[in-house]
C-alpha cells in the first residue's frame, strides 16, 4: 500500500475505508467493560450481603497504598495524553520520553500491587473479601500488564523510520485502552478501598 494513501493523522483519503482499528477497538473496550461491570455489580451485592465483610482483626485495606497506586496510574494518563499531542506535533522524542514514562509508570504501579498482595493480612481463601479482592484486582492487574507490553511494543515501532507515515491509529488505540485501564481502577480504588467498613 502507498503511503500516500493516508493523511498524516490517520485519517482516510477520499473513498477509502476508515481503518477497523478505529471501530473494532471500541468495540472491544465495550465487551470488557460488560466483564468488568458485572464484577463490580457482584461485589457490590455480596458487600451488602456480607456482614461483617473482612475477615477478624481486618480493620479495612491499605488506603494510603491504594492512594499511592491511584496517583501512579492517573499521572501515567496524564503522561500518555502528553505524548499523543507529541506525536501530532512531530516531536518524536518528546513522543518517545512521555511513551516510556508511561511505561515506567505502569510498571511502578505493577510492583506496587504485587507488594500489596505479598503483604495482605488476608488470603485469596478468606471468604468473599478475599475472593473478590484478588479476583479484582489480580484481573485488572492483568489488563495493566497487557498495557505495559502493548506500549512497549508500540514504543518499539516508533523507532522505525517513517513509522507513522500512515497515520497515528496503533497509538490511538492503547491510549485508549490505557485510559480504560485507569478509569477501572479508580472505580475499583472507591469499591475496595474507600467503601467504609460499617
């Protein structure tokens, strides 16, 4: 295919097809979301159901923690937001900085839960807190994980030569999916960590 079929952006010529990707992700994110809906409807229910929910001598998760993974995530959208407008730019470095800040911030916010779960008072057989907490955040861990290899492979691609010539829709798109992944947490961040005990 010639380059010159697309405009720098991304955006189809005159009488081309728009690229699947800028529907069929979409797409995808919705069907993730039905998943990821459905748990938070179930926890919420055996939440209510539950009483009392953590197991003895439980007082509540680590709030300051979960603040903690919260920020490093929001701020790495922030960081992903900032190398999109980069990379409309042309400044390929600067597209190239933010892209692996992001990463590195993903990756922080990984070993962050990682030693959350090694230091939980609670294990994955604790009953419906423990259930649902590793189920929910061990899930979600997984979408982060895939993000952080999405962009790697992402930041991978930038460094070939005219790489982008045909349009921006590969960053798009994980940008797309990392903000997802963010908007997830914080929802998960309100359900299990701020929800008052009592």
């Amino acid at each position: 295919m010639e380059s010159g079929n697309h405009l720098p952006h991304g955006k189809p010529t005159e009488g081309q097809e728009p690229d699947n990707l800028g529907f069929g992700f979409p797409v995808f994110l919705m069907s993730e979301s039905v998943v990821f809906i459905s748990f938070f409807v179930t926890y919420t229910i055996l939440r209510l159901t539950n009483k009392p929910w953590f197991p003895p001598g439980v007082d509540g998760l680590d709030v300051t923690r979960g603040a903690i993974n919260t920020v490093v995530l929001v701020t790495s959208s922030g960081a992903i937001i900032l190398a999109e407008k980069a990379l409309h730019r042309g400044e390929m470095k600067l597209f190239r900085l933010l892209w692996l800040a992001t990463i590195s911030l993903g990756i922080v916010f990984l070993f962050g839960q990682a030693a959350e779960w090694a230091g939980m008072p609670f294990g994955l057989d604790a009953g419906s807190a423990g259930g649902t907490f590793f189920l929910l955040t061990g899930f979600h861990g997984l979408h982060v994980f895939t993000g952080v290899c999405l962009l790697l492979y992402m930041y991978w691609r930038s460094l070939q030569p005219h790489n982008f010539d045909q349009g921006h829709e590969g960053v798009t798109a994980i940008a797309l999916f990392w903000h997802f992944v963010d908007v997830i947490w914080i929802i998960l961040f309100i359900l299990l960590y701020l929800w008052p005990v009592n």
